[in-house]
C-alpha cells in the first residue's frame, strides 16, 4: 500500500513539473457573479469562492501549445478519452530509443529483445481478465477488434450458421458492423432495451435460433454507463451453443471481468480508455472451446494468423504497463471515481426537472449521463466553455441527431437533446467536481430564464396539452 501511494504522489509530482513551463494554459477565471456557490454540499463545496482549480496538471496539458481554442477546460469527457499516465508514457519512450526493432525479426538480438517486452504487455493485458497472454490477439483498437469479432466469426461459419444478435444501444462500430453483415445475406436480431438500458434476458433467449452464430452484447455502455448482465448472458449463450462476444472498451479493467466465469468467448478491448497510447488495443479470442473466425487483415500471419501486420511495440508497450497499473490502482480508482461521481450526482439532480438516465443500480460510476429538461444540451455545452463534456458517443457528438441510445430508453427527442455525458477518472480532482456543480447550477438556470417552455411550466401549463403547429 505504501508503495502504490508514494507511486501515485510522483506521478502527481511529475505533472506539477510539466506545468513549469512558460505558457501556463490555464482555465479564465470566471465573472465575479460564476464564483459564488449554488448548492451546499456539505463543508467540502460551501467555500465562499470556487474558480477553476489549478491541481489535476494532468487535464491542463504537458505539451503547452498556443491554440485558437482558447485555455484549457477542465476535462470530463473520460469515456471519449483518458489522459496518458505518465508511467506508460516512460515505458513507452524506451521503445523510441533503444528498443527500436521489429519484434517479428527472429534472427538477431533487436527483434528478441522488443519481441520479449511485447509479450510481457500481453501478460500484463491478459491478466486483467484472467486470460491465457496466448488468446490476446494485439489490433489498432477496439473498433477494430469489434469488426474482427462481428464480421470474422459468422464469415467463417456461413454455410451452417445465417444469424447474429446484438442489442440496439450498442457501438456505431458494432451496429454498422452488423449492418454490414445484412449486405452479405446474413439475419441480424437487434434486441430492445428496457428504460434503465438493459437488454431482456427471455427476450434474448427466444431470439436465439438454431443457425445463431454469434451474440454480441457490450459490457458497459459508452454514453450511459449502464453494466449489461454478462454472466447471466454468457451462460445463456453456453447453454445455446452460441458464442458470445462483449465490447469491453469502457469496461476493461473498470469493473471486475474474468473470461471464464462470465463464459466470454471474445472480448473487445481498447488502450486509451485505460489511460494507455491511442492507437492500440485487443481482441481477447478464446482458445478451448476455440473460436474460428475468418481474419479481416491477412499478410505475413502476425497475432496467429488472425491480425497480420508489423505490431507497434511503443503502444503495445504502453498499452501493457496501462493494464499492469489497472490491476495496482483499481481499488485507489474504484473508489477515488465512486466518491467523485456520487458527489456529482447528488449536486446536479437536486436541480429542478433532471434526470439520471440509465440504471442507477447497474451502473459504471465513472460515467455520468444526465439530462437538463427544457435547454438544449448543445446550448448548455457551448456555456459551458470552460469544461470539456459530451452530449453523447465522440463518435457520433458531430450529428445533430438526437442521441440513439437515450431514443432506445424511450426517452422523446428533446429529453434526448437535453443530455450531458460527464466522465470521471484516475486524475479527476474533488476541486473540479465542486467547479462544475456550481458552475452548471448557474448555467443551466440561465438558459432556462430565457426558455419560453420553461415560462410556460413554471406558469403550470402542460406542455403535453398544446398542439404544436409546424410551419
């Protein structure tokens, strides 16, 4: 214990000395009328001025750059992204130094050398979900392995098995995956969910047929944090004969997984949601029952034939030393994230008319997803220019279209609009948490006062009432 906290102070440490430089980014300190605080939380949030804290040097940047975009916000959008901690980042700087060969080149010292730290990282990401380090297979991310996995498994067994299920909150990479497989003749069941986000257990069972290849179901939702029940799942799938795969991106390594309890036949991982290197992730491919899938990159038969192509060694590298710190700091994370994120939900619904959506009970602390009744939520994101937040998925934030999988809840299109996702992670500090409760509490009743709806409610009319006219 003593040494993971000595550990966690020199990482702290060396952000502070990564803020040395002359460009301090710092976050404009707010109006005067920002600094006074909306809500009492208890002694920690009721200080008389709150600003942008200067701690968390992480979120303010080691690499101080002049931008266009202004200063730095304060950075709460962890499901899009994690910082890199900076221990990966020294295990990574060797492999642009020394360790510069190809860890494929078997004839002399440079390819053993790198190719021994390239299967130490596979240990290190095997071990996570109590894997053999023999069925990680390395690929570019985690949509990458979510595409090796959907596509990969029913090619190979076309001539017997037709059918796929997936549920309809699931990854835009694994949906347009299944879609995919829809253009090529195969039947995709595309499973429901209930308002707390999780899928029907009976309904999943019904749907399984006897050419039903593949079930793919994600182990903690991307925009709501919600836990699907993969045990009970995956011993479904067992019973059926059926293989199951689960995109872990946002789960691996934040909540308890072993493969062999949970009956996971593949497993989609990602490093830069672990505080690893983007660019680099896994696909977890059970070996006894063996999963026999068609490669969708072939070339020299890298990664057991299933993922041909020169591996990265400074990512693979990082994205190892990333899942050996997992397992060191996960009941320092568990815990330092459950703290943050109670203390911001309880600050955010006692506002007036919000709601926490997904379950409240199966959930990933980590991620936030509320909703802000009668204000837009890209209205709230740009008055909230000093925090970096989300409206939903990076992947789909560029459309303006209601978020898919709140519509999936049941939730209307203007609940839907009103949404925010808040990320929280290893390097979150409680002083940015009491920042942006009070910094929301001002804002979100700014907009309000200039929403005719929310005049109309505060006069007791029932919006449901007035037929709408459209022009």
């Amino acid at each position: 214990m003593l040494r993971n906290t000595v550990l966690r102070q020199n990482c702290r440490l060396s952000f502070k000395r990564l803020l040395s430089s002359s460009h301090k980014p710092w976050l404009a300190a707010p109006a005067a009328a920002d600094k006074q605080p909306i809500v009492d939380l208890g002694a920690s949030t009721s200080t008389a001025n709150i600003v942008p804290p200067t701690g968390a040097a992480i979120l303010k940047g080691g690499f101080a750059k002049d931008t266009t975009y202004g200063t730095r916000p304060i950075y709460l959008d962890m499901q899009a992204t994690t910082p890199t901690d900076p221990r990966v980042l020294d295990k990574m700087l060797q492999f642009y130094t020394g360790l510069y060969g190809n860890p494929h080149s078997s004839t002399h010292a440079y390819g053993w050398e790198t190719e021994k730290e390239v299967e130490k990282a596979r240990k290190y990401v095997a071990d996570v979900i109590g894997a053999d380090p023999k069925e990680i297979v390395f690929t570019s991310g985690a949509t990458e392995s979510n595409n090796m996995a959907i596509k990969g498994v029913p090619r190979f067994y076309k001539s017997t098995k037709k059918h796929i299920i997936t549920a309809q909150t699931e990854h835009k990479c694994v949906l347009n995956s299944a879609r995919h497989l829809q253009d090529e003749g195969f039947d995709v069941t595309y499973l429901p969910v209930g308002e707390d986000g999780l899928i029907d257990l009976e309904q999943l069972e019904k749907a399984i047929r006897k050419d039903t290849c593949l079930v793919s179901i994600m182990g903690v939702n991307n925009e709501i944090g919600v836990i699907q029940p993969l045990e009970e799942i995956g011993r479904i799938c067992k019973k059926n004969k059926v293989f199951f795969h689960t995109d872990c991106a946002q789960a691996y390594g934040k909540i308890p997984l072993d493969v062999n309890k949970l009956n996971i036949d593949m497993m989609s991982i990602s490093s830069h949601k672990i505080y690893g290197p983007k660019g680099c992730g896994a696909l977890y491919i059970r070996r006894r029952p063996r999963v026999r899938m068609d490669p969708i990159i072939t070339g020299g038969g890298q990664e057991r034939g299933l993922r041909s192509g020169t591996l990265a060694p400074p990512l693979v590298a990082g994205f190892g030393e990333a899942a050996r710190l997992l397992i060191q700091e996960y009941d320092f994370d568990k815990n330092h994230i459950e703290y943050l994120a109670n203390k911001l939900k309880t600050g955010l619904l006692s506002i007036e008319d919000t709601i926490l959506n997904g379950s409240a009970d199966h959930r990933f602390n980590g991620c936030v997803n509320i909703s802000f009744a009668y204000i837009e939520g890209e209205s709230l994101l740009m008055a909230l220019n000093d925090i970096a937040l989300s409206s939903g998925s990076a992947c789909t934030s560029a459309s303006l279209e209601p978020s898919y999988v709140l519509h999936a809840l049941g939730a209307d299109d203007a609940l839907a609009h009103s949404s925010i996702r808040f990320g929280i992670g290893r390097f979150t500090t409680e002083e940015e948490i009491d920042y942006v409760i009070n910094a929301i509490h001002k804002r979100v009743n700014f907009l309000r006062e200039l929403s005719p709806l929310w005049e109309m409610k505060q006069e007791g009319i029932d919006l449901n009432s007035i037929e709408w006219s459209g022009h």
